[in-house]
C-alpha cells in the first residue's frame, strides 16, 4: 500500500514569491510519482512527472519537483509565483512497473495575493 | 489537444435515485477510470476498466455501483440507489497504455453530484 501527506492545506503567497509546496509519499516498493493541478472549475491537470532518471522534474510554466528517495519527498517548487498559478496541487503516487492505480494526497490550495 | 468530456457538469439527484455518469474517453485510449473526490477532501480511485471488464475496483466501489462501456465511445458509473455520501466530484479518466506510464491520465473536468 501506498500513501501520500501533504501538510499544508493551503499556502497564501505574494504574486513575484517564491513557493515550494510539500509532499512526502509511503511506499514499499518503486513509485512515479505526480503533480497534478485544479484550477477552479475545472478538471485534474498534470503538471510533472517522475518516473525514472533525473531527479529533478520541471514542468512548462516554470514549476520544478525534485524526487528524494532518501526523504521519500517530492516537493513542489516555483521560483517567481504569477497571479494565474492559483489553484489547487494534488501530489499523487503510484507504484511503478505495470498497471497500478493512483494514489492522491489530499490537496493544497496555492493563493496567489498581487 | 484531445479532451476526456464528461456529461452532465452538475447533477442533482433525490436520495434512493438512481444515477448515469457519462464519459467519453479519448478515442484511442484503452483504459478507463473512475476517481470521486468528496468536497475538501481526497481524489479517491473508484474503479478501473480494460477490455470491457472492471481491471481493479476500490472497497468504496460496492454493489451500489456499476459500470459500462455500451457504445465503443462512452464510458458510464451507475449509481443505483444514491445515499447522501455519494455527493461528490466525479472524474473520469482515460489513458492510453495502463496506469501512468510515460504521459499519465488524462482526467475530464468532472460531473458534481448532489444528493438531496
């Protein structure tokens, strides 16, 4: 079994700041593991991925994850925050190699203040 | 850029109703999900479906529930008889090869369910 923590609820901060949201994950074997987006109203987006490789994952509006195993921790980072990134991040885990289902922490709303 | 659509947006439903969530999935995917997330809480994994059988389902995924692939095109979670606790957010989900591999899910924008 599989599970994902992130703390933080919600994270308020000044558009231009810099952000980093929290995940750690439990796992007994290998993961990939997710960032997916909500923006209000709509659906799951994905944001980045790490499967396998470099540890450091970006995606291409300029957020960046970078997995510790050691840590067991994927967090979310951004260094320059815009008004338009408000929204909701899920971190989710699933176990690699073959079909797994997903594994969603249980979300942190980022507000952007101009 | 190819959209998993989900119909309708918000419905809402008397208790002990029974209710149809419709989805069509991107035409050349292959696996299909259903994932719930009640308000504040959780995306929870409901159900996962291949080959026009259920791949892997979660203890949430009772008898209640059931779904179905009956065109070629849409893929459908039935509710039989509604309870309270059913309102949520539902999202379907469509991928090409199974779980995540190399491009992840791609999720509709989901269906609101309310039950009153």
């Amino acid at each position: 079994a599989q599970s994902v923590t992130q703390l933080d609820s919600q994270v308020p901060v000044f558009e231009e700041a810099p952000v980093e949201l929290r995940c750690n994950y439990s796992s007994s074997v290998s993961v990939y593991l997710f960032w997916y987006v909500q923006y209000p109203n709509q659906g799951l987006q994905l944001l980045l991925k790490y499967l396998s490789g470099s540890t450091l994952v970006e995606s291409i509006n300029g957020f960046e994850a970078e997995f510790n195993k050691s840590q067991t921790s994927f967090h979310l980072r951004k260094p320059s925050v815009h008004i338009s990134d408000t929204a909701e991040y899920f971190c989710a885990v699933s176990s690699s190699g073959g079909y797994q289902k997903v594994t969603f922490g249980t979300g942190t709303k980022l507000q952007v203040i101009p | 850029e190819p959209e998993v659509t989900q119909t309708p947006s918000h419905q809402v439903t008397q208790m002990g109703q029974e209710v149809i969530l419709r989805c069509v999935p991107i035409s050349n995917h292959l696996y299909f999900y259903w994932y719930r997330q009640i308000l504040g809480q959780k995306v929870e994994f409901l159900v996962s479906f291949y080959n026009n059988e259920i791949s892997e389902k979660s203890e949430i995924f009772d008898d209640q529930f059931s779904v179905e692939r009956p065109d070629g095109s849409n893929f459908t979670l039935k509710i039989r008889s509604t309870k309270l606790e059913d309102s949520a957010m539902y999202f379907c989900a469509s991928s090409v090869s199974p779980g995540q591999g190399s491009r992840g899910y791609t999720f509709g924008s989901g269906t609101r369910l309310t039950v009153v």
